[in-house]
C-alpha cells in the first residue's frame, strides 16, 4: 500500500512540476517537455519489460506511429477540421493501439531473443517502408503543422506546451499506475513469472501478451503524439533504431523492476543531454559509461537502489552509513574527474584546433587549455594527475565499499544496495 | 482569437526590444549541426567553415559595432534533437542559423523557423542552409527566412552532362543509379529531364536501400546488362564507394558521373578505381588560378578547404558583404534587414559570382565539373589522385526554373 509519506512526495514533486516552470527560461521549459515526454514513453515501454518480461527493441515504431497520427490530425485541424487542440494525443493513442494489437499479435507468439528480434524487425520495416511512403510520412524532410489555438490559449508558447505535456503525462501515468493494481496487471506479472501456469491456469496467455503489448503501444504513441505537438513536425527517422535503444536504456538506468524507475532513467538521461551535450562533444561516450557502470554494479538500476533503501530504512543506521557513502561518493568524484580530465584532453589534443597550433608552434607541443587552466602536454605533470585522481578514488572506492558491504552483512543482506563488488551509483557525470 | 493572440505577442516583443534599445547588440550565429554520431565528419567540416567565416566577418570589425558571436549546438544528426537545439538557440538570442549535413534536419529547422517568426513578429530569426539539397525546401516548403547556399540534383546533374559532353566523355546511353528517397530520386529525374539537351539515352535506371547493401556486384551485373557509357550516380558514403568499387572489380569500362565523390576517404578508399571519373560540386580548390583561398584557410584551420567547407566559407563571406550594406546604428539587430540585404548581394567566389534568386531563396551559382586524375594539384585523402576541373559551368547556365510549388510571402516592406 501506498504510504502517508510516499503519497506526500508525489504530492510535493506534482507542486514543483505545476508551479516551478513559469519561472524557468524557454530552454529550460523546453527541457522539461522532453522529460516528461521520454518519462512517458518508458514507463509505457516498462509495461512489457518491467510487467510481462517482454524485452522490445522496436518501441519507436508505437512512439512514431502516434506522431504521425497526432500530426496529420493537427494538419487537419489547421484545414479547419473543429477539434480540440489538447486532445491531439488521442490520435497517437488509438494509431498506437491498433499498430500495437497487429504487431503485437505477430510478436508475441515468441518469447525472449525472438520476441526481441520480431519487434525490431517490425521497427525497421517501418524505417525502411516511411521514406518511400511520401504522402503519409513526408520523404526526408518529413511532415509538418501548427498547433491552433483552442478556447483562448495560443499554445504559441513552451509553457503552454508543457502544461499540456504535464496534464497527458499524470493522466497516463496514474492509468499505468492503476493498471499495475488491476488483476490483468497481476495477469501480466505472473506471464513474466512463468507463463506455463498461468495457461495451466486457463488464460489464453497469447491473447493477454497481445492486450499488453497493444496497451504499452498505445501509450507510447501518446508520448510520440505528446513530441509531435511539441516538435509540429516529424520525420521518419523518429522509426530510427536509436529511439528504440535511447528507450531501453533509460529503462535499465532507471531501474525496470521498479514503478516509478523508468522516470528516474528518462529524466536522468533528457537532463544529461541537455545539459551536457553543448559542453562536451564526448557526452555520448559519457552516457554509454553510465550505462556500462550501472549494468555492472547495479543491475537494479537506479530506481532499484533507491527502492532497496527505502525497504531497508527501519534497519538503516544513517549515522553509521553516512561516513562510508559520503567516502563512496569523493571516491567516484574523484575517479570521474580524472576520467573526464583524459577524455577531454584526448579530444583537444586530437582536435583540428590542436593540430594548427602545433603546426604554428616554434617548439615542441604548445601547450593546452582545459577548465581554465593551461597545460602543458609533455609534462609530466599534465598525465600524473588523471593517474593520482584514479588511483586515490580507487583505494577510496574500495575501502569504502568494504565498509558499506560489512554494514549491510551485518544487517543481515548480503546481497546490498549494490553489488557487493559495488563502485558508487553515478558513474563520472 | 488568434489575431488577439498574436497581437499580445507582438506588443511584449515590442516591449522588450525597447527595454533594450540603448545597447549595441552583437549579431549572433547559431551552428546546429551534427558533431555527434554517425554524420560527425560532415557536420564538423561546416562548423568549421561557418567559424572560419565568422572569424573573417570579426577580423573585418565585425557588425553594428560588436564582434559577431557563434555558437555550436550538437543536433546529434536527429531532426527532434535539432527542434531542440533550436529552441535552445532562441533562447540565447540566436538571429542566424546555419547548418548542412542533412535535408532532414535542414527540413525540421526551416519549419521551426517559420513558425518562429509567424509566432515572434519583430525577433525574426533566420536560416542559412549550406547542404540540405532536398528540392521541397525550396519548393512546397520555400519561404523568406530560408536561403539554400548550395546546389541541388537538377543543377549538379545539368552541370554534369554539359561538361562530360563537351569533353566527349558523355557518349550516348546513360544509366542511372540512386538511392531510393527523395535526393535520390531528384537526381533520377534530373537524369531523365537532362537526356533531350545530352543528347542521351537513359538505358535503365535502379533505386535501391539507402546505405544498408553491402554487394553491389548484382547491381553492376545489371549495369553491364544495360552496356551505358556514362553512370549517373548521387549515391554518397558507402553506397557510392561500394558500388565504385564492385564496378572496379568486375572490369566496368563505364564513367562514373557523381556528387559526393570528394566525400573524405572515398578517393583513398576507391583507389585506382576512381580515376576517369566525374562530378559536379559547388567548389574545387584547383578550379581557380589563384590559391589565395584554399592557403587563407589552410592558415587558420590548418588544412586547406576540403568537400563542403568551400562552399560554406564561400556562405559566410556573402553574408559579410550583406552586413557591410547595412548599418543599423548600433541598435537592435533586425533579422528582416539582413535578409533583404542578403537578396541584393553578389558575392564573387573564385569561381564565378553567387546571388540569392529572390522568388525561391535558391542561390544561383556555378557549378564546378571536375574529374579524378593523377598527380593532382591539390592531392586527396594524402594520395597522389585529385580532382581536374573540366570546366566550370557559369551560374546562369547551371540554374533551374523557380518550382510552381514554391508560394513564397515576402515581409511587409
């Protein structure tokens, strides 16, 4: 059961989204859209991973499926067609649905690496069919619209966007939520479980796979609708393989055996994005290390690791636990400092920059600037520090992780908030 | 309802241009392009010619008194990463986009453009596209905000067949082969509308997957079947070098007639193979006598121009001479006035001028023809093979018709 105090964090979360964005820049706002956006679209595509076990490598099928949907509606709409510019979605829910009961019907009837491999295949037919399909899905450079206002608002600005956002994401995911609780939810738990039982139990176990497939389909053509209207346009390349990896990945990050994770992963990688990818050419390589490091030490994901906290807070000694986290985390600081240092100072001294300046040079290797400091490439130095940073995070890292696995042996869970063999959650961000 | 609407709009933009006015504004450059992923290469030879430019128009005193700021914002080559970085632009206070490596990306932002101004009268914002040569963009999608400073099929295809005639390397059956989306498939139709003037015949024409085939040899089996003297091709990257190359092997005595030869790595990569064979570009260091511009860029960015930087260099320098004609007085920057300005402008590149067709923003430019030869003057990818200009085809020969579908509405002047 949900308790007093869960229900006031979500109650407290839910004042920040509504009332905190009016007073953030456009970019900021804009950012924002996108989280709730991919938010959706995971917890939408968790619905198979997470309830039924079923691992989708297609979902940008349902998500580009809906934007198109929810596009041709607004073009529609902006020809004069009279409907309701915050119910746009509705389309990319019911292109989903019905996209999701066809491909779920095929796709389902195998289970694990095939069922993976059907919805990739149905992912890249829609890839490989949209370019040639100029009429529905616009060539290259893809469809196009406005949104029209409705009832005195513009939908002209981010914010109203947002709030529109907002409004279909809670709805959406309170119904996953409530989903969960239903007894098809349980259904859906017990195909993850074993699914000869439950045909044992005498439920045709296809038909359900395929009302759960078509469900967790027809919410992410919401979100898909949900980007179109932010966007006003889409190409095909939102069928692309990347949108489908981009989802799972947040998932796994997030933490899949967990609600609320997916959001945690969604919004932790959108932010990422946001606020890294301008700094750095190298933030992809960046996310990918998060990734590997959360599969490593924390297959449970993010979420998973909160979770197993919050399960353990009666026998948690914060006092005793604080010292030894706190040490975990400057040893993953320091460990990702000399990380970043190497990976940016790779990217400078290979950079086209670089290669004038050494072209230009008198002598030797000019030197370099790096977080505001000049340094200077053949000195030892410049290459001891990443080394020092490494190494010292690492003897951290170690000692800290053997006291925080003797406290939780002490408590009686072996298996720990992490694996036993645990670096820090939060890789070098 | 929206009349009101856009009504407010405009007053709080009035507003805030007048709680402004006093200062001198820096005219600001965005580069949404792609500096991550699998268009990286591309993406990155913009940027660097959009800053080479910028550095140029800065060195020169840069404009309305304040030195010309540019920013670079990573699309990661996704059209919805690219809306994103647009409206991250905005929010900067960007007034001009440039971008190249991609139509689809050039599609996203031309839309977010107009929609932008339509949204924001008065902080107009403008977009430079430098390689986006889908024919929409300057068709069904043309619109005032949008200047395409680069080729398209019809006139690299049209540059093509005129030079290859006059150099008696046309001969008379003609082959196309493109990938199947929309470039593909303009430059196909191109080939076809070209045979009449050629003096050719197309023989037999193949659209195939973009970027996914790894033999080509059934492809070239076809070719031989069809006996052509010249094949068309706008095939780039690994279609084009793929397909090059399976010709080699199976001893093709054809002329290949492309776009995207000068691709980096395609003439290392090709070897041999690639000797003898044509294509039609925007620019080409050994075109023009003098070396003064391929040396000017080697000096700063330490390579001289290679595939599109040229041309996008070429961009810049028109858009400095645009902002030379005017002076606002070190107030506001007025996106409207550069654009207008812009139109008015004939730039003189090393091979020939360059001016914006004001019906559709297509710039109307040469087109260089040139062919792979040994011994070049200016070597590609660190080989001893380069590209020899056959002719350079003058911009009013090269041009085509103002598309019907292209209903351009002017600002109010």
């Amino acid at each position: 059961m949900a308790s007093m105090r869960t229900i006031l964090i979500l109650a407290a979360i839910l004042l920040l989204l509504v009332a905190v964005p009016p007073f953030l820049g456009i970019a900021w706002q804009n950012a924002l859209v996108n989280v709730l956006i991919a938010s959706l679209f995971a917890l939408a595509f968790n619905l198979l991973i997470g309830q039924a076990g079923l691992l989708s490598f297609g979902h940008a099928a349902y998500f580009g499926i809906g934007a198109f949907a929810a596009l041709h509606l607004m073009i529609a709409v902006e020809d004069g067609f009279d409907f309701p510019t915050p119910l746009l979605p509705v389309a990319g829910a019911a292109a989903g649905l019905l996209v999701g009961i066809v491909a779920g019907y095929f796709a389902t009837m195998r289970s694990g690496v095939y069922f993976a491999l059907v919805t990739l295949a149905i992912a890249e037919l829609f890839h490989s069919l949209a370019p040639h399909l100029q009429g529905v899905f616009g060539g290259e450079s893809g469809v196009s619209s406005m949104r029209m206002p409705w009832q005195g608002i513009v939908f002209g600005s981010i914010i109203e966007v947002y709030y529109l956002t907002l409004g279909w994401v809670l709805i959406c995911g309170l119904a996953l939520w409530t989903y969960t609780r239903t007894p098809f939810g349980r259904l859906t738990l017990a195909l993850r479980d074993n699914e000869q039982r439950v045909r044992f139990l005498g439920y045709d176990a296809h038909a359900a796979k395929v009302i759960v497939f078509a469900i967790s389909a027809m919410f992410s053509g919401v979100a898909g609708a949900l980007l179109a209207i932010s966007n006003e346009t889409a190409n095909y390349s939102l069928f692309a393989t990347d949108v489908s990896a981009q989802v799972v990945l947040q998932t796994f990050v997030g933490g899949s055996t967990v609600f609320f994770g997916p959001v945690v992963g969604a919004a932790a990688f959108t932010l990422f994005s946001f606020l890294v990818s301008d700094l750095t050419r190298s933030w992809v390589f960046y996310q990918g290390l998060i990734f590997v490091l959360v599969m490593l030490f924390a297959p449970t994901g993010i979420g998973g690791v909160v979770q197993f906290h919050a399960r353990h807070r009666r026998q948690l000694d914060r006092s005793r636990l604080a010292g030894p986290y706190a040490l975990a985390l400057l040893g993953g600081l320091l460990i990702a400092g000399g990380v970043v240092y190497l990976t940016e100072t790779v990217a400078v001294l290979f950079g086209q920059g670089y290669a004038v300046r050494m072209r230009d040079a008198v002598d030797g290797l000019p030197n370099y600037d790096l977080f505001g400091i000049s340094w200077n490439p053949v000195s030892i130095l410049t290459w001891l520090l990443p080394l020092v940073l490494v190494a010292v995070g690492g003897v951290i890292l170690v000692r800290a992780r053997r006291s925080i696995a003797g406290f939780w042996d002490r408590v009686g869970r072996s298996d720990g908030p992490v694996e036993t063999k645990a670096a820090a959650p939060g890789g070098p961000a | 309802m929206k009349r009101i609407a856009t009504t407010t709009i405009a007053a709080a933009g009035a507003l805030v241009a007048a709680a402004s006015a006093g200062h001198a504004e820096p005219l600001k450059i965005g580069i949404i392009e792609s500096l991550s992923g699998s268009q990286t290469s591309t993406g990155r030879l913009y940027a660097t010619a959009v800053e080479y430019g910028v550095d140029k128009i800065n060195e020169a005193g840069g404009f309305n008194g304040e030195p010309v700021q540019v920013t670079e914002y990573d699309n990661a080559g996704g059209a919805p990463e690219a809306a994103d970085k647009f409206r991250q632009a905005v929010a900067d206070g960007v007034d001009i986009i440039f971008q190249g490596a991609s139509s689809a990306i050039a599609g996203q932002l031309t839309e977010d453009v107009r929609k932008h101004n339509i949204r924001n009268p008065g902080k107009e914002v403008m977009f430079i596209n430098l390689g986006g040569e889908a024919m929409e963009l300057t068709g069904e999608k043309c619109q005032f905000y949008h200047f395409r400073f680069t080729t398209t099929a019809p006139m690299r295809v049209n540059a093509l067949v005129n030079a290859m005639k006059e150099a008696g390397d046309l001969g008379t059956k003609a082959y196309a082969i493109n990938q199947n989306y929309s470039w593909g498939q303009d430059v196909q139709a191109a080939v076809e509308a070209a045979a009449g003037e050629g003096g050719y015949e197309v023989v037999d024409e193949v659209l195939h997957d973009v970027n996914k085939i790894q033999d080509f040899a059934p492809f070239v089996a076809r070719i031989k079947a069809a006996a052509p003297d010249t094949v068309f091709t706008g095939n780039w990257s690994n279609d084009l070098l793929l397909l090059m190359k399976a010709a080699g092997d199976a001893g093709l005595d054809v002329t290949f007639a492309t776009a995207f030869l000068d691709q980096p790595g395609n003439i290392a990569n090709a070897g041999k193979t690639a000797l003898g064979h044509y294509i039609a570009n925007n620019y080409d260091n050994a075109a023009s006598e003098s070396d003064a511009f391929p040396q000017a860029y080697k000096q700063a960015t330490g390579h001289v121009p290679i595939f599109v930087e040229g041309h996008s260099a070429f961009a810049l320098a028109q858009l400095q001479q645009a902002l030379g004609t005017l002076d606002l007085g070190g107030g506001d920057i007025d996106v409207t006035k550069i654009a207008l300005a812009l139109e008015d402008t004939t730039y003189e590149t090393p091979v020939g001028p360059v001016t914006v067709r004001k019906e559709d923003h297509q710039t109307i430019r040469p087109v260089v023809v040139s062919k792979v030869v040994e011994n070049a003057k200016y070597p590609a990818d660190d080989t001893d093979m380069g590209f020899e200009t056959v002719k350079i085809v003058p911009a009013e020969e090269a041009i085509y018709p103002v598309q019907e579908s292209c209903d351009m509405q002017r600002p109010e002047e």
